[in-house]
C-alpha cells in the first residue's frame, strides 16, 4: 500500500471520527433535560402570551396543557419507538 493512500484512509477514518462526534453531540442534546426543559419554557410563555391575547380565562393555567402534552410525549415516545422497531425490524 503506497504512502499515499494510507494518508487517505487516514484522512477518511479522521473525518468519520469527527462526524462521529458530532452525532454523539446531537443525541446527547436531543435526549437532555435541559432540551426539554426549554422547550417547556418556551411553549409556556408562548401559550402564555396567545391565551392573554385572545383573552382566555385563567391563562397561566391554560398554558399547562400544551407543556403537559410535550412532557408526555418525550416519555412516551421512547417506548413507542422501541416498539415500533420491534416490530418493523424484529429486534
């Protein structure tokens, strides 16, 4: 195998390892706590504002449901998901 080519393959194995953790970077923050709770706070105060704005009764309470929504599909949907790949792919 010339020099050159080892070069290569290693140039390659060093961009999949990068890549790798870039993938390891996403899914750790789209399993994180954190994630979640931003995106509870936000669907909170948005909500929050659209109640006030149309006037709704007891907005601040009103507001829970879209954030409990979301908290039950993030708990939910793991085990949907491992279901489902059960099932597809016999796994």
């Amino acid at each position: 195998m010339s020099e050159e080519r080892l070069k290569q393959i290693e140039s390659e194995l060093e961009q999949i390892k990068q890549r790798n953790v870039r993938v390891e970077i996403d899914k750790a923050w789209e399993t994180s706590a954190f994630r979640v709770g931003c995106i509870c706070a936000i669907t909170y105060l948005v909500a929050v504002a659209l109640l006030y704005a149309i006037d709704a009764d007891r907005p601040l309470l009103g507001a829970v449901v879209p954030v409990f929504g979301f908290l039950l599909s993030t708990q939910s949907l793991p085990a949907i998901k491992r279901w489902w790949i059960k099932r597809k792919f016999g796994e």
